[in-house]
C-alpha cells in the first residue's frame, strides 16, 4: 500500500524520554548539543520540555519533526538512587537518538572539550564513521555525518 | 549558550527502535502509519529498516530529521516467549514517538478499522486532543493534531 491520502499529512513529530534532573539535561541539550527550548507544560507533577533544531524549521511545534521531549517527573533528581533505564542494557528496546553533523572529527573533538562521556569515539572499532555519546540519562545518542562534507 | 557554529548544521535525524519481526513491523509502519520505507541495510546478523514520511521531505537521508529506525536481531522473530521492553513499564526511560496527523478523529477512525490497538482513544480521559495507539512490538505512538485544521 502506497502512503494514501489517509496519511499524507503526517509527521513523525517527536521523540519521548524520560530524564531524571531536567536542569543538568536542558544544560546538555542546549548548550552541548545546540538544541533550543521551543516549548514547556508544566503538569502538576511532571514537567515536559520540548527542544529542536529550531534553524532545521520555523514551523509550529505541531508541524514540524525532529523535536525532542523530555518528561520530568518531579522529585527524581532528588533521589541519589533513582535512574532510567536506556533500553540498551536488559530488558532491550529502545536503542537511541541520532544527530547528524557536517563534520563529525570537529563534532566529537568539540564534545570532547566539553566533557562529554563517550560510548564509541569514531576511531574505535570498525565504523569510523559513527560515534556514539551518553546523555546524562546514559541514554545514547549516534553522532552521524550529514554527507555535505567531509 | 546560543546555538553556536558548532551546532548550526546539526539535525536530529533519527529514533531507533528493536522490532521482534521486521516483516509484521513494516507492515504496520507503511500500510498502517504511511511512512516509506528509504534505505535499509543488512548487518550479518541484525538489519536497519529506515523509515520515514517521504512526502516531507526528499533530502538525503543523512540530512533530513524524522527518520525512524527498526532494528532487527535475526531470529527473534521465531521465538514465541520473545519480547521487546517498550520503556513504559517498568524500568522506564523511553516513552514513546509521536506523529502529528490533520484530523485527529478521522485518522483515529481509519485506525480503528485497521485493527490497530489502542492505548488511548482521544474520548478516553480528559485529553481529548491526543490519542495513543501501540506498534507490534508494543511501542507508545503518541498521535496528536499538526493544529492546521479541527
């Protein structure tokens, strides 16, 4: 079945995750990773947060893709113990979000500088092509190059 | 910090996700969802489905955002006790993706007529702007209005 009337209008909008402590995640978001803060609800006991490339697109959060949500459920950063799960260890299933980047050397040397954790640099194993980081919820995130450039 | 020229080409280009049988998987996210099926590729022992909504978008797929990519590990798809944790129970982290539809009602109905299982319809509970429906592997897809019409 070819995509129909029935769907063309839509989007795959977002992607959901759930973090611990939205302050050290909005600072790695925004100031690491160079997404904006397009939108916040705050809900009683949890709090969502919205980022995006906002240069990728102006539209309106409903009418665009690649935004990334964050739920903040309230009192978890207060818990030394308390820690998401990131779909990689046991049980599986969720494996991560990708951002690509025109120049994945000068990417990775950047977060480096930053302190970032990282699961693979591009010079390990076979693909040196990819990198993967953590976010502070140990969540992965592959760094790809964007193929405009070298 | 601003979005700096370190960060100004970069794009959240993918979500990736274990799917148990890629062949019941694809089958819901193209006949059910409308996305297109854009690359793929065969990795030995596990193969990447790449999906997207082609129609909004025609870049190279390393330089659009909204792509969903389906992991298949080989064989699990013939073991009946096989399952895939969807980040909702517990130990959470992943929560769900969303796509963004015109006519949340009508896009819901056709859901209906599907077969597709629902999490929540938009009549359930007090919000009754989104709706929540399940994929095979039992992932969250949030389903909500891109707010261009009623």
């Amino acid at each position: 079945m070819a995509p129909s009337a029935a769907t063309q209008s839509f989007k795959l909008n977002h992607t959901m995750l759930r973090v611990k402590d939205p302050e050290v995640s909005l600072k790695f978001y925004q100031d690491v990773m160079g997404m904006s803060l397009i939108d916040e609800h705050d809900g009683g006991d949890f709090k969502l947060f919205f980022l995006a490339y906002e240069h990728q697109n102006v539209a309106h959060r409903a009418q665009r893709e690649g935004i990334l949500e964050l739920t903040w459920n309230k009192g978890t950063e207060k818990d030394d113990k308390f820690a998401y799960h990131n779909g990689n260890d046991e049980p599986q299933g969720f494996g991560h979000i990708a951002v690509s980047v025109d120049n994945l050397e000068e990417s990775c040397k950047r977060f480096e500088e930053l302190g970032v954790r990282f699961k693979k640099r591009p010079q390990d194993g076979k693909m040196r092509s990819i990198a993967f980081i953590y976010d502070p919820d140990n969540y992965w995130i592959e760094i790809i190059p964007n193929m405009t450039s070298k």
